[in-house]
C-alpha cells in the first residue's frame, strides 16, 4: 500500500508515546542511573563511573551465567523447530479436528508461568508425580533436585512442552497459506513426499519459520519464571540463567549498581537480537506478502 | 497412472480419467494419514499429561496424594476446591488478576488502535525508529524492569493498587497491540477511507462508524493477546502488588513456600488458573498464530 507522508500522524501515535515512556524509559533511566554510581546505604550516592560495567563484563558469574542461557536457547532451539514442523506437517488441514487441534495445543501457551513451574515441579517429582514416578520405576535415578542433569532435562522437557506449540501454530498457518495448485503440480509431476517439502512447503513456511525462531530464541533468552519455580536455579548455580541471576544479584543481594549495569548489558544484548528480528521481519514482509490461517 | 493421462489427453475420457487417477492417489494417501494423525494424537497427550495430573490431584486429599500413586483419585473430594472459593484470601487472587488484567486490555487496546491506524496509513518522521522502538519493549526482559518498577510506582504512591499493575504490563501489551491492529489494518484496502472523506464523514465517524467494525476481529485479537500476556505474567505483578492487589499466581507461590505441603489446595489453584485462557482461546482459535507472529502471518 502506497503511503502517504503526514507529520500530523504524530498526534495519533503520541498517547502510545507518553504510556511507553511512563512504563519503559523513566524505569530505565533509573537503572542508568544506579548503573554509574555506588551507595554506602542512606541514600547517598556518589559517582561510579563505568566501573560497574567492567566489573560485570570481566565477571566470571556474568560469563556463566550468559553461556547457560545461550546453551539453553540452543538445545529447546533444536527439540521445538524440527518438532513443531513435523506436528504441524502431520496436523490435518480441514475438517472437524482442526479447531480441536488448534485449541489443545495452544492450552499451555495459556498458563501463567509459574503454574506451568507447579505442574511440573509436581509431575516430575519421584514420590508424587506421574512422570518421576515411572522414571524411577524403570530403574532410572532420577532427581531434578540433586543432579544437575536432571535439572537440565526437566527444564527443557518443560520448555518444550511449554512452547512448541507456538512454532506448530506459527508452521500450521504457513502450511495452510499453500494454494491446492502447488500440490496437484507436484503430484502430476510426480514428485516425492521429500521433494514437496524441499522445494513448496519448505520455501513456503520460511517466512513464519523464521518468526518462530526469533521469538523463541528471545524469549527462551529471558526465561525467568518456570526454571525459578521448578529448580530455584540450582542445584547449585546449574539452572541459574541470565533472568534469574539479575534478580538474585537485584533484590537477593541488593547490589544495585552491579545490577544496573548487568541490566543494561543484558538489555542492549537484547537490543541487539531485537534489530536483528526487526530488519529480517520488515525486508521478509515486502518482497512475498504471505497471507495465512487469518482468513 | 500418469502414463495413460498424457497419452489421452486431447480427449475428454482421457482429462476425466486423469482426474480420477489423481483422486484415487489422493485416497491411498488418506490410507496413509491414519498413520501420520498419530503425530498430533502423540503430541497432544504429551501435552496433555501434566494438566490431567493436576487436574488429578486437584480432587484428591492430601493423604491419598502423599500416601500411594493412583491414575484417579479414590476417594474425589472437592474440598481443595471448597477451600479456595470460602477463603477471601485465595479467591480475591483471581478477581485482582481479572481486575488488572481487563484494565491493561482496555487501556493498551484504546492507546494502540490511532496509534497502528498511523503507522498503516501514513508514513512521518522517525515513523521506522519508532515503530523498532516499540517492538524492543516487547522484547525487553521483565526482570530488568522489576526493581525500576517498584521504585517509580512507590513515588507515585501506586504500589498495591491494580492500576500500578496493569500500567506496567502496558509495557510489553501495548507494543503488541499496536503490532497486531497494523497487520489487520493493513488488510483494508486505503480506497475505503478516501470513500468515506469523499462522502462528507468526518474522521472520527468514519473511524467509529465504518473502520471499526471493518477490523472488528483484529480488535477482538489483540485484546484477546493483551489478556493472555498479562494473564500469564508473574514477576512485575509481583514485585508491584502487596496484599490488596496481589495476583492470584503470587499467591500460589507463598503458600507453597508457607505451608510447604498442601498440594491439593495447590493443584486445585493452578487448575482453576487454566480455565479462563482455555475459554476465550476458543473465539481466537483461528488467529492464534496470526497474534503470536505480532500480526506478520
């Protein structure tokens, strides 16, 4: 669509304008501030300058804990892509099932975070839960409390659970988008189970594939909640991922100014991966307009 | 199959035939989809699981969920259930969080609609930087705002209160609104509101009268997006919220940590939390993806 240029859009834009800077820049020049200053208590602050900062970037729990995130973003990354394609290849594309499919899979995308913690904090567990039950009674030794494997399996079996239904949801309406006419020219044509998801179905779902990576990429890259409930970040500091440090070095240890500048570097890494997501969403958009599901 | 098609081609048989040929390859595949509907049926129990086992403890006692592991419960009780809808402490959880929950839907909704009529219409200055601005506070962790938060709502005097709450879930709700309505918006062809202009309305009549109800569904998803989002949120309820606005999944967690074991009470909470979310899915069911991929399916 053609667009026309008008400054006076501005007025239209401003109410979202003033909401935003109350609820984001105000909070986050609080936190510039405490990041280049220290405190001895009484509310007296004297300037830190960017010691914070080198303090944080050469820290070896900062490293730790940045490394942790990315290697949890990178295993669900691979379990949630190739299981939410093959769900949603396998999904059926009309007939009375689909709403039924569509609204199950999306139960757990509903749960408030930390419920989905509870549930599987209970169904995990050896004594009372279904799922540490029949692990232990295979004669597994199972404990997400004590073993750190463990920890980390329960972790991402609950990651997965959690969230794979957004990349099938997100692959499912790509698939949809697909004109009958491509499969009938690939089924004239002769061609195999593998070629139609090579060269159609494939190329077709790039656009909402890519989608689901970088919202599952980002938001596995600020998980706080359910690992919180279902480990506490232990044992030990095996769990404890960027979040979850932030607000132990925040409000356990009241280290502001660490915090600050911890918060401001996890922010622009974010900054960063946003730009990345903006840039490939907008170009994406303009060369095939894709129209899905929405219909 | 193909063979025959091509050789008959140019009569009509042969073009009836081919069609039959491609019908009948299209049934033998749907012999083979009983065995790909196993995928999803597979997938779906997993999913299914975890919530059947709270569910199941929901209706247990304490001492049948402690004593021996049973598929379903014994002796079904609903006193988990009776427990939380006669105590105001448990209950007035879920009305904080629907209160603060419908007042961040109507408030980030009412904000982004003129906001995302711009960005689909009219191209401004700085319109690109600001529109990437916006996305970066959808992606912003909550845990970086916590403490920020607490602070500029004390000043404020605001803590406690469900308006603290719902503002500040304005942060990631109403960049996703404004996302959300700009795809829908873009969909409405720009003819209409010249029409309208040509027509004698006026801007807010035709915004009301004629626009509107053309994105009605883009509205109902948005909303339906903003009270997922702050539904599920826990960490900024959390830090903002006392005892008179304290959510009801803030809850669940102190009495885990207080009373250590009264696991029916706790399944019977968390079950009840699913029940909203698994109602209002049912009217998005067909623009769930659509929301997720911030209006860009």
């Amino acid at each position: 669509m053609e667009k026309t240029w008008n400054n006076k859009a501005w007025f239209f834009v401003l109410p979202v304008l003033l909401l935003v800077a109350f609820s984001a820049v105000i909070p986050l020049m609080t936190v510039v501030n405490y990041s280049v200053q220290d405190s001895f208590g009484n509310n007296q602050f004297f300037w830190y300058g960017a010691d914070w900062f080198r303090e944080v970037l050469t820290s070896e729990r900062f490293h730790d804990a940045l490394m942790r995130n990315l290697l949890f973003s990178a295993i669900i990354l691979a379990i949630e892509v190739p299981l939410g394609i093959l769900v949603a290849l396998a999904m059926p594309k009309k007939g009375v099932w689909v709403p039924v499919c569509l609204v199950l899979m999306a139960l757990p995308l509903l749960i408030p975070w930390n419920v989905v913690g509870t549930i599987w904090q209970v169904f995990a567990r050896t004594d009372i839960g279904l799922l540490g039950y029949t692990v232990d009674a295979l004669g597994i030794d199972y404990n997400y409390v004590r073993n750190v494997a463990d920890a980390w399996v329960t972790v991402i079996v609950m990651d997965v659970w959690h969230w794979t239904s957004l990349v099938v949801l997100l692959c499912y309406a790509g698939l949809v988008s697909i004109p009958d006419a491509y499969y009938q020219a690939a089924k004239i044509d002769g061609a195999s189970r593998w070629a139609v998801f090579r060269y159609i179905q494939l190329p077709k779902m790039g656009r909402v594939l890519l989608i689901a990576v970088l919202l599952r990429f980002m938001d596995s890259f600020m998980i706080y909640t359910e690992p919180f409930v279902v480990t506490g970040g232990g044992p030990g500091n095996s769990t404890t991922f960027l979040s979850i440090d932030l607000v132990k070095l925040a409000i356990g240890q009241f280290n502001l100014g660490e915090a600050a500048a911890m918060s401001l570097v996890y922010f622009l890494i974010i900054l960063l991966l946003s730009w990345i997501f903006y840039t490939v969403m907008t170009n994406a958009g303009t060369d095939r307009p894709l129209k899905g599901g929405a219909e | 199959m193909t063979d025959q098609a091509t050789i008959d081609h140019t009569s009509l048989p042969g073009a009836a035939h081919s069609e039959s040929a491609l019908a009948a390859r299209s049934r033998m595949k749907a012999g083979h989809f009983r065995w790909k509907a196993l995928i999803p049926i597979f997938y779906i129990v997993f999913l299914l699981l975890p919530i059947y086992w709270l569910v199941n403890m929901s209706f247990k006692t304490n001492q049948e969920i402690l004593g021996t592991l049973t598929l379903f419960p014994q002796h079904p009780t609903l006193h988990n259930y009776r427990v939380i809808f006669t105590d105001p402490s448990w209950y007035m959880g879920y009305v904080n969080s629907i209160i603060y929950v419908v007042m961040n839907m109507v408030i980030s909704v009412a904000v982004a609609l003129p906001a995302a009529y711009a960005f689909s219409r009219y191209r401004f200055l700085g319109d690109k930087h600001l529109f990437f601005w916006l996305l970066t506070n959808r992606m912003a962790p909550p845990a970086v705002f916590a403490l920020p938060f607490f602070q500029l709502y004390s000043a404020f005097g605001l803590i406690d209160t469900h308006i603290a709450v719902a503002l500040a879930h304005c942060l990631f709700n109403v960049p996703l609104a404004v996302w959300i309505l700009e795809g829908f918006m873009s969909g409405v062809p720009k003819e209409i509101d010249e029409t309208a202009y040509i027509d004698g309305y006026s801007f807010p009549r035709f915004f009301f009268r004629i626009f509107m109800p053309l994105i009605a569904s883009g509205i109902g998803v948005a909303a339906f997006f903003c009270f997922m989002f702050s539904w599920v949120e826990l960490l900024i309820a959390r830090t903002l919220t006392v005892t008179d606005a304290k959510p009801i999944s803030a809850i669940m967690t102190r009495t885990v940590s207080a009373s250590g074991l009264d696991w029916g009470v706790l399944a019977a909470a968390g079950a009840l939390t699913i029940i909203p979310g698994a109602i209002v899915i049912w009217f998005v069911r067909n623009y769930i993806a659509k929301g997720f991929a911030l209006g860009r399916v």
